[in-house]
RNA sequence: UGGUGGAUGGUGUAAUGGUAACACAGAAGAUUUUGGUUCUUUUAUUCAGGGUUCGAGUCCUUGUCCGCCAACCA
C-alpha cells in the first residue's frame, strides 16, 4: 500500500477540457466551483459512446472536487419512455458513477414557459403560423439569406396572447410555434430565427397531459444548464452551431451563464453508433435486443461480460479531443483481456471434442487433480478436477500430419494435460468418412503434475476434460456485428453489411466445477477466451456468452 | 461555392517555440504446465507550399482534404 504513494505520480497531460477548468480554477470564475451534467434523452439505451461521455463528466467533476448531475432531456414525449429512464440510470451507476442531482428538463417546464414569456415581452419571440414547409422556405440557405415570415412583426402583446392560448391548447399541432426573432440573414443557419416551441398534443412521461407546447432543444438546454448553475456544459461536436444560440439565450435572458464545451464524439469500428441505428437492428430484429451482447449498448457489453472497469478503462485511454475518430474495436478488446486476465478464474472446458482413450489407465478409476484458479492471483485458491480413462481433447489439437511447429498432438507426438499427466498420441481412429473419431494414447505415470520426476520435456500443454464427468453446456460466440470497419464510409445502408454469422451456438463440455456459476460470472476457458454465464441459464441447461478470445499467436502463425 | 470545426505512424492520444512521446494494432525474439500472461526489439522528414525565428508539429500565409450546419429531433 505504501509503496503506491512513493511511486512517481507520473504527470498525465491534460485533456483541453481539463485545461479549461484548471483555467477557470485559476481565475476563480466560480468561486472554484465544477459541476457539470450527464444529458441523455430517455428515447433509447445508453452505447458506449455515451460511456466517453459519461466519463469525461462524472471524472472531470470528481478531479475538481465537484459534481455531476443527471438529467433526462425530455423535451420530446412522443419518443421518450419511463423504461429508458429506469436503464439509463442503471447504466450510470453500474459504470461507477454516482450524481448529485437528478433531474429532469421537464423540472423546468414551468421556467421555461416563463422564459419564453420574457423574450415574448422583449420583442424576441413571435407566434409564427407558417407551415413548416413555409418554414424551410424562409429559412434560405448557406449561401443565400432567409426571408421573414409574414407574421415576425406582431406586438409583444398579440404574441403573448396568442402564445398564451397555444399553451390553452387553442391551436391545431402544427398550426403555430414560437420563433426566436433573431436574424433571417444570419450566417449561422441556426439562428434564423429558430423554432423553439411547439405544440404537441402528446402525453408526456412525467408531466402527463399538463402540457400541450413543449420546448425545443435550444431552448431547454442551455437554460436547464443554468437553472442548475451547471459551470461546464460538455457537448459532442455536432452541437457547435448551437453555441450562439446557446448563449444569445442566456445573454437575453440575464441568467446564470453556464458555457458549453465541445468534444468529438466515439465511433467504434465494426459498429454503429447512432441511437436511430440501434433501435433500427432491435426492431428489426437483427438482434434479439437492446442487450444482445452483439450491441454496443453498455446493456449489450454488460451481457457480453464487459467490466465497467474496462469500459472506463477505455475510456481513458482513448483520450478526449476535437478531431473526429475511429477507434479499433481491439483497443476495447484490449481493455477486457487485461482485466479478466487479473480477475477471472480458470476452467478448462473443450468446444470441439476429440475423445481420447488411456489405454494403459484403469478403466472405471478417477483420479482428482488440482489446479489453480487463476495463475495470476497467488490468493485465487485451487479446484479439483476429475481426471480418467476418457478424455476430451480439442479437435484441432491433433493433426494426423503435423507441420513443422506444431506443439500439440499427432502420431508419435507427447503432450502435457493442463495440471495432469504427459500422454502420448499412439494411434488414431477413423470412421468411414475418413474423419479422426477417436485418439488411443498412452499416459506417462511419474509425470503427473506436480510431481513429475519423469524428466520429460514437452512444448505443448492441453486442455482437456473427463468424459465421465464433462457437462454440457450452451456456447454463444459472437463476431463483431459489421463486415466493414468504418460504417460511416461504406457504400449503401448500414444494415447491407451485416455479419450474417456474428453468432454461433455451439454445445461445450465443461470440467464440473462449472456448474456452480452465477449469472454473469466470468471465466477464462483456458486457451479459448473469456466467457460469462448469461441470463438466458436454467439450473441444468447453462449458456456461456463468449466476451473475447485470446490472443491468438499461433492461429495467425497457422492460417499462414 | 455561406458559416463553422478539424488535419501528428495502420488506429488513437501527447509534446503549450527547444531531442516528435505513450498506448493499441502489426512484425521479430525470450520466458511460460494456457501458442495466454510477462519481457525485449521494431514501425513518422507532424496534409502540401511559402514565410517569421538561432530553432516551428506548435506562430503567420496560401492551398488541399475531411467533418458539421438549411428537423415543429436531441
């Protein structure tokens, strides 16, 4: 314990996020003060690029001596749901994070409304009845500038009435909205005098039918900000434009002037990121759920048998910057493997079967081995192993003809079983098809593990498992979800590029010990990969999700 | 073509005018009762041209390429 403190604080450089605070701490901007907000729509589940974000501002805050806080952005109620709200918050906390606050956008509705108000009585907002096709008429385009609507120059008195019986639920949805009176010339399309709210005869989540006008975006957010005091309001890039419109609220509104910050947003290779994809292959059914370990949901990478210390884990390494990137799949792969490596006990468990026969072992006798759960915990304990005549062996850990190095089992050649006995392959059988059914080998007494004094040096050690003893069990092993890396480049829509076999299911045979798993318990299945007990598991029928393989050196060295 | 934000190895992130660093991926080797882990070694004239400077990835300038913005979505 004591030796970490000594260790050399290694002085990490700062993200530019982390620069603006400190910088603002040095200035004294908010009497020292950081708190900053996590704000997702409750419209979907949380992905791991929400994950960055989630990071990003729970840390920052905790690295200040602050403090974050969650609100739902529901300003929608036509695509947002209580059930989002319940996942989201589990996602949250299962990352690690705790906030101080929770709260809703809707909270505010009651403020927002009198905002509107206020810039109605300013002269800044007007009652607008075009369509929204007038709408996008007026608004012009990057190169040329907007025209007003007929209906911009109402008096602050018409506009509050007529605001006033939007509210009364006087109008049609559709027939009117409440513009900011901006600029129609403004080089920033945003700011063309933007719709900021609307009517929606919509049952909302939380506020029921109270409400028939709902805010947008543009006029939630920033005020939602302020109303908390928030002093970093951390964004993705895609929210750059709404920055002046952001502040022209606030400036106009003389509230509490929170800033908002811009970082680029997560993509991932092989995956999609965007929600509208997400709930698009859930509902379509490409994959069985907002879970399915496939998704790059935390609820997905979760049931896949992710750690939340493996997703923060990646989410420091991956950095925080204003350019936009494609991070590969296998630095999150990395992240994993590194954990479970430390964490996850060992079993031996055989995915493709190759019976052995001990011919000179005694038919009917078992013999118990030990071994250590985990070769990288000296506290991790050790398990029995019943060890006998039939064994399983791996398939592709005999070759009739073997290349030059191959470790493993072929006529003549010996093989260590993992914690057993050096054995060697004497003969093989074949059934009329030609396929190998059945290896006879010989084990060597005085080799048995730990105690072998038979001077025998092999290159190879097996896996393996009792055929007495071995228990079924169910094995899902995905694939990454996409055949092509980057998504946002390939050709035609998202959904052609498909991997038709991100799953398999396969039956295992398991050592015994298994069979007292708990959902979502974590394993290395020893030279396959890292697997978890899914949910799906019943008390004799038990399904293993597979998280990710081990490295695999020697399969490059073969496929070659 | 209007505005706006970018550009550093295959992929990310650093270097805040002073030796281009770290990680992942890849390659080679050592160790290993997991072909895992661990440990070595290896992989860049910083988008291009011009300029300022003793010195430029960093500052200035011109160009090129990429992202985002014209929802009553967030």
């Amino acid at each position: 314990m004591s030796e970490i403190s000594k260790e050399p604080t290694e002085e990490k450089s700062l993200n530019f996020i982390e620069q603006i605070i400190e910088e603002d701490l040095r200035n004294n901007k908010h009497g020292g003060r950081v708190l900053t907000r996590f704000p997702p729509e409750p419209n979907g589940y949380l992905h791991i690029g929400h994950a960055k974000s989630i990071c990003l501002n729970f840390g920052v805050a905790q690295k200040y001596g602050g403090g974050t806080n969650l609100r739902f952005d529901d300003t929608n109620p036509v695509t947002e749901d209580t059930e989002y709200v319940d996942s989201i918050k589990n996602d949250v906390q299962w990352l690690g994070f705790q906030w101080v606050n929770e709260f809703y956008a809707s909270d505010y509705f009651d403020s927002l409304y009198e905002y509107a108000l206020v810039l109605i009585r300013k002269g800044l907002a007007y009652v607008d009845e075009s369509t929204s096709e007038q709408m996008a008429a007026q608004k012009g385009t990057p190169t040329e500038p907007g025209t007003n609507s007929p209906y911009r120059d109402r008096t602050p008195e018409e506009n509050e009435a007529l605001f006033v019986r939007m509210k009364n639920g006087e109008f049609a949805e559709g027939t009117r909205t409440l513009r900011a009176k901006i600029d129609m010339a403004a080089p920033n399309m945003i700011m063309r005098d933007p719709v900021i709210y609307r009517i929606k005869f919509a049952h909302h989540h939380r506020t029921g039918d109270k409400w028939c006008i709902y805010p947008m975006y543009d006029f939630a957010h920033g005020q939602s900000d302020s109303i908390e005091k928030i002093t970093h309001s951390i964004c993705t890039l895609e929210f750059i434009p709404h920055r002046d419109l952001y502040d022209w609220c606030i400036e106009k509104l003389e509230i509490f002037p929170s800033k908002q910050y811009e970082f680029a947003r997560l993509n991932l290779t092989y995956t999609v990121m965007s929600k509208r994809k997400l709930l698009q292959l859930v509902n379509e059914q490409h994959v069985t759920g907002w879970d399915d370990p496939r998704m790059p949901t935390i609820s997905g990478l979760r049931r896949r048998g992710y750690t939340p210390e493996s997703i923060r884990e990646f989410c420091d390494r991956i950095g925080v910057a204003r350019r936009d990137n494609l991070i590969d799949v296998s630095l999150l792969e990395f992240c994993i493997r590194e954990h479970l490596n430390k964490v996850a006990e060992r079993r031996m468990v055989v995915l493709d079967p190759l019976k052995v026969i001990l011919t000179n072992f005694p038919e009917g006798q078992v013999e118990i081995c030990h071994s250590e759960n985990n070769p990288e915990d000296p506290n991790g304990g050790i398990r029995d192993i019943p060890f006998g005549r039939e064994i399983y062996v791996e398939r592709d850990d005999f070759m009739e003809v073997a290349p030059k190095k191959y470790f493993r089992l072929a006529p003549g050649q010996m093989v260590r079983l993992k914690s057993a006995y050096i054995i060697k392959c004497d003969d093989f059988v074949k059934d009329e098809a030609g396929n190998v059914i059945e290896l006879h080998c010989t084990y060597i007494e005085n080799s048995k593990s730990g105690s072998d004094t038979s001077g025998i040096n092999v290159k190879g050690t097996l896996h393996w498992v009792s055929v007495k003893e071995a228990l079924p069990i169910e094995i899902r092993e995905y694939d990454r979800l996409f055949t092509v890396e980057d998504l946002s480049t390939a050709e035609g829509d998202f959904k052609e590029h498909i991997n038709p076999n991100s799953l398999q299911v396969i039956t295992g045979y398991a050592e015994p010990a298994l069979k007292e798993a708990a959902v979502g318990a974590k394993f290395q299945f020893m030279r396959k990969g890292y697997f978890c007990l899914d949910p799906d598991s019943t008390a004799d029928h038990l399904v293993f999700n597979r998280t990710v393989g081990l490295k695999d050196t020697w399969g490059k060295v073969a496929a070659k």
